[in-house]
C-alpha cells in the first residue's frame, strides 16, 4: 500500500506497475485508486491475484466479497488518463465489482486490453 502512495508523487516516471500476487486487498485498491487519480505516466497496471474484492475468514478462505475494492480501482481508472493496460484477473471481484470496472471504461477511454 506504502508504494502506491509513493507513486502519488509527481517527480516519479513509472510507467508500468506490477503487483500481482500481494493481498493487496480493498485497502490496497482504495490506495491505488487515489494514486490513479493523480498519475500521470502509469500505461500498465498489473494487480491480478491481489483480492481485491475479498475478505477472508480466520483460514484463509475467502468468507464474503465485496464490491469496495474493485469500486475504489475503477474510481481512479474513471479519473486517469494514461492507462492503456489493466489486469485485474483472479480477484474476486463479484458482479457489483465488475460492474463498477465495466462502468470505468465507458468514461476511460484510454485502456485498450483488459484482463
């Protein structure tokens, strides 16, 4: 979550970010999501296998999803403009997550390839 608001600053040329596998959960996505909505650089964007739209019980299964996570992702891409690619697979986004990122790229039209 610390690296995302590290990419917030405006000195930094990232162009492409891959995290997948990091539990980055809702938490995470809501971090990310703010960092979208200032960066300017950023074309690639892999955070597949992060649990996005998770919770887990004491066992580590997943117990409930929720669209929090995937909500908070798809309000940064809403906001960003230099995003081309996005992978978001194996995160447990459910239906009302999904429909959040559908919705973001009816107003983003930058991202040509999601996964």
């Amino acid at each position: 979550v610390c690296f995302f608001v590290v990419l917030h600053a405006t000195f930094l040329d990232v162009q492409q970010v891959h995290a997948s596998g990091n539990q980055l959960r809702a938490a995470g996505a809501a971090s990310l999501g703010d960092m979208l909505k200032v960066n300017t650089t950023l074309t690639e964007l892999n955070v597949s296998d992060n649990e996005i739209g998770a919770e887990k019980d004491f066992w580590g299964k997943v117990s409930k999803v929720t669209p929090e996570g995937p909500a908070a992702l798809a309000e940064g891409l809403s906001a960003n403009s230099s995003v081309t690619q996005v992978d978001v697979s194996k995160n447990d986004i459910g239906p009302e997550g999904g429909k959040a990122l559908a919705d973001c790229l009816k107003i983003n039209t930058t991202i040509t390839q999601v996964r």
